[in-house]
C-alpha cells in the first residue's frame, strides 16, 4: 500500500479525474494503471506531463465556472431567512452532536460498495440500520474487508466519539473563526493547517495541498498543483461550522466555504463545500430537509454536474420515487466517479435527507449506499441535528454524558459536544 502522493496513485488518478471531467483521455488512463502495477515510475512521470497537455473537448455540454467572483456573486444572491433564536443553542448543539455520531455510524464500513454495505449490515442484524455497527469476526463472505479504524469504531469498543478527519476540520474551522474572525483568509488558514493538524491525519486532496504549502506553493495553486483530488469530497466535509454560526443565512455561509475550499479545491469541489455549507445554514431556519435542499441548490452554479445531480434526486423525490430507486440512479448515472467524489457522495446525501423519517433512517440511507460511508452519515447528521434539535438524535446512540470527542486538532483532544456547542454559540453572538 503506497501513499495517494505516489505516482502509482496520483498520475492514474488524475487520468480518471480528467476522463470523468471531459478532456480526451483515450487510452492514458489504461497505460497509467499498468504502468502504476508495474511500478514503472519513468513512464508514469510521462503520462503525466502529456495529461497536463490535455484541455476539454468541443462538445463538454457543462458550464462549471472557476472564476471565484462568479461564485461570490452566487452566495452574495442567496436568500436570508428568519431562525428562532431561542431553539437555536439546542439546534447547535443538535448539528454538532448529530455528525459526531452519524460519523461514527459510517466510519468501520468507509470505502465498502453498496453490495457490500448490504452484505455486511444483513449480516450484522442492522438492515434497516438500528445503531453502531458490531463487528464481525470471521467478516462475512462478500466482504473483503473493513475500514481500518473498524476496531475502534464498533459497537462496544469506544467510549468517546472516535477521531476522524470529518470532525477534525469542523473544528479546526471552528478556531479559525475564534483565531480570526469571520473575515479569515485562505492563507490564516493554511497557517493553521500547518500548526494544528499532523500532515499524517490528511488524507487525498488536503494531503496534496499540505505538501504543497511546505514546497513554497500559495493558495490557489495549492488546490490544483498535482493534487488529482481536487473535486474529491474532502471540502464538503470540512464547512458545516461556517453554516452553524450563518444559521439561515446559506449565503455567508457558501462565501466562507470558499474561503476555506479554495486551499485544497476547484470546480465541482469546491461547489460542494459551498453547497454543504449552505444547506446547514438553511437548515436552522428551514421547515424540512427538502426545504432546506432546495435552498442551498442556490449557491451551486446551475451548469454543473453537482447541480445536475442534486436536482435528479429533487426530482425524484417529488415523482413519489423509493429511496432504492435513487440510490440505483446514483450507481447507474453516477457510478463512474471515484467513491470519494465529491457528486456522487452529495447526491447520497441528499437522497438520506430527503427519504429518512427520522435520524437513524436518514443516516441509514445515505450509509446503504457505500462510497465514503462516514462523511456522508456526518453531514446528514450535522444538517439533521440542525433541523430538529439534539432530541431528534436518539438516546441509545450517545456514549456517556457528556459526550467527547477524540480529535487529532491539537489542544482539541477530547473536547466535549458541550464546549464545542458553547464556542460555536459565542460565534454566533459576535454576529
């Protein structure tokens, strides 16, 4: 196993990142792949230069802007909306609780297929999904195998909420609003990216960007220089915070999301981050998920391939269609992306929102899925936890009271829902 900075992982990746974005790959993809078997690291640095020759063919049918004004102008667009100030600590609260938990709920199986999701929660008594996950020892036939932080992320097995990145960079989000206020820059932030979270706890898109922050590089160079991941879903999953603290303001929101995404993302990356940010936003002050959804589609440039995705699972929703059926159209019209796409995995994020009855249910669908299980169930259960309150999270799922959450963010290790819940809330006040 070689890290995703290898050449055997980052030229066929940027192959299939170029190919699923309309430039004329032709065979490279292939050469690339066979290439990073056999460990011929010459020819892979020689597909990788005639990639960087590529540009997109004539007939690409989306428009996907990457001029940052536009995308401003589209936040700056979107419409405010009155909250309740006194349900707001609870929603807070909710949200932070909600993605603690719901992570915890998708993290032993991150990575697994959607067959294999089903195999292994039939297996395990969980289909319908009902709690966190036990874990099974001999796995059952079907499954390969489970993500490595599986031994301490089962049922039984942990007593605090387990480290993961997706909780890491909320707050890490969180102390670059303390540090700097809501006017943060890209360049504050990767400051803090480079004093607070160990280059080991990145992973993909954020580990090419910390590479090259420390080769000299400055934002947004950093975001596109060999980093393949670029519209991968690590911006998605680090921008709930700036949505909790613009309760029903999905615009402030998405503009921060940039701030932050544009580090590490482009395109349909960063589009995500501003869409996440959005929807949590609207959230506090939306009367469903739907409501919610379709507020945050606003911030999304209406060219793209993630609006296009999350305007089929509106759609389908509206028809009267199964949650099934929107998790089969994501495999058969969206399957061609890397599990850790950045539309894809929305698009199952939407589809848990938008089917779920209640948390579990919600954060159940968008787990059944597959692809990257734990981001997904985090940011269904941060915008769950934001639209219902902490009292929507069920009982049985929280550990021990109050309830901490291991983190990799230093001076951040162990915080509880509760301080972080207090922190956001005297961000919130400063506004």
């Amino acid at each position: 196993m070689h890290d995703v900075l290898d050449a055997r992982d980052l030229v066929p990746d940027e192959a299939e990142e170029l190919q699923v974005s309309g430039y004329p790959v032709g065979d490279l993809l292939e050469v690339a792949r066979d290439a990073a078997a056999a460990g011929n690291i010459e020819l892979l640095g020689t597909i990788e230069a005639r990639l960087g020759e590529l540009r997109p063919g004539p007939d690409w049918p989306y428009d996907e802007p990457q001029d940052e004004q536009v995308l401003r102008a589209l936040c700056a667009a979107a419409p405010r909306t009155g909250f309740d100030a006194a349900a707001l600590p609870d929603q807070i609260r909710g949200a932070w609780l909600g993605r603690a938990v719901a992570n915890t709920l998708g993290k032993p199986i991150e990575g697994l297929t959607r067959a294999e999701v089903e195999v292994y929660l039939r297996a395990a008594g969980h289909w319908p999904l009902r709690g966190y996950l036990p874990l099974l020892d001999p796995l059952p036939d079907g499954v390969a195998g489970l993500h490595p932080s599986a031994p301490i992320a089962t049922a039984g097995r942990f007593e605090e909420v387990p480290r993961d990145d997706d909780i890491d960079w909320t707050i890490l989000g969180m102390l670059a609003l303390e540090r700097h206020g809501r006017e943060f820059t890209t360049d504050q932030l990767a400051a803090l990216w480079l004093d607070r979270m160990p280059f080991t706890q990145t992973y993909t898109a954020e580990r090419a960007a910390y590479r090259n922050l420390l080769a000299g590089f400055t934002p947004p160079a950093t975001a596109t220089h060999r980093n393949p991941y670029r519209e991968w879903i690590g911006a998605l999953i680090r921008v709930d915070v700036y949505g909790y603290v613009h309760p029903g303001n999905p615009g402030a929101a998405a503009a921060l999301a940039i701030t932050d995404a544009r580090l590490s993302h482009v395109g349909n990356g960063m589009y995500g981050a501003m869409w996440a940010a959005a929807l949590i936003s609207a959230a506090f002050a939306a009367a469903s998920a739907r409501d919610a959804l379709e507020r945050s589609l606003v911030v999304v440039p209406a060219g793209s391939r993630l609006a296009e995705a999350l305007s089929r699972m509106l759609q389908l929703h509206k028809q009267g269609a199964t949650y099934v059926d929107a998790l089969d159209t994501i495999d058969r019209e969206l399957g061609h992306y890397s599990w850790v796409h950045t539309i894809n995995n929305a698009a199952q994020i939407a589809a848990g929102l938008l089917w779920g009855e209640d948390f579990l249910s919600a954060v159940g669908i968008a787990i059944e899925g597959g692809r990257d299980t734990d981001s997904n169930a985090a940011t269904v259960g941060s915008v769950f936890g934001a639209l219902h309150g902490s009292t929507a999270i069920p009982e049985s799922l929280l550990i021990t009271e109050p309830v901490h959450v291991r983190s990799a963010v230093r001076d951040f290790d162990r915080i509880t829902i509760d301080e972080l819940t207090a922190r956001t809330l005297r961000l919130v006040e400063k506004e």
